[in-house]
C-alpha cells in the first residue's frame, strides 16, 4: 500500500469525477482487493496490470493510471463510472478511509 498513491486516487476521484468523499472510501477498498486478485498492491506497479487483473481490475488499473497522470488506457469513461458505480451499489459504504 502506498498512501501517496491512494491520495492521489482520493483527489481525482473527489475532483475530476465529483465523487463524495464517503464514497472513496468504498471504491478506494474495493480497487485494493482487485489489486490483491492480481497479485499487486495499490500502487504504481498496478497501473500497468491491465487485462492482466481481470475485467474489474482493469478498470481499477485504468483509475490508478488517470490519477497518477497517465491517461493512455482503452477504458472509456463511461465503461469507468458504470463499473464504479457498480461497486458503490454492492458494497457496503466505508466511510472515508
């Protein structure tokens, strides 16, 4: 885990996609697990994972890549807020974590 990294997704998430910070936290634990899956941490490594982590951790990769400045990924941004608001939908709210 790296917190610079997890900060950096907290703010593109917060500012660039206008999500509530209560809901970060649910999106934030959801992306570590899928990073977990593929045998990665949340952290700069797992921005390159892509298909390689399944179709989910694809588009939690793809978020990792966008918040670190990155940006050539094939995810759309509707395929990224249709998977994210999925999760928010099945999973319990964290809280900000």
């Amino acid at each position: 885990m790296n917190s610079l990294v997890e900060a950096e997704i907290r703010d593109y998430l917060t500012k660039k996609l206008h999500y509530h910070p209560y809901d970060c936290g649910t999106i934030l634990e959801r992306m570590r697990t899928l990073a977990r899956v593929a045998g990665h941490q949340l952290d700069e490594a797992f921005r390159y994972a892509g298909l390689g982590a399944g179709p989910e951790g694809r588009i939690a990769a793809a978020i990792v890549d966008r918040a670190l400045g990155g940006g050539g990924t094939e995810v759309s941004d509707y395929a990224l807020r249709a998977q994210i608001r999925d999760w928010l939908l099945r999973n319990p709210r964290r809280g900000r974590l």
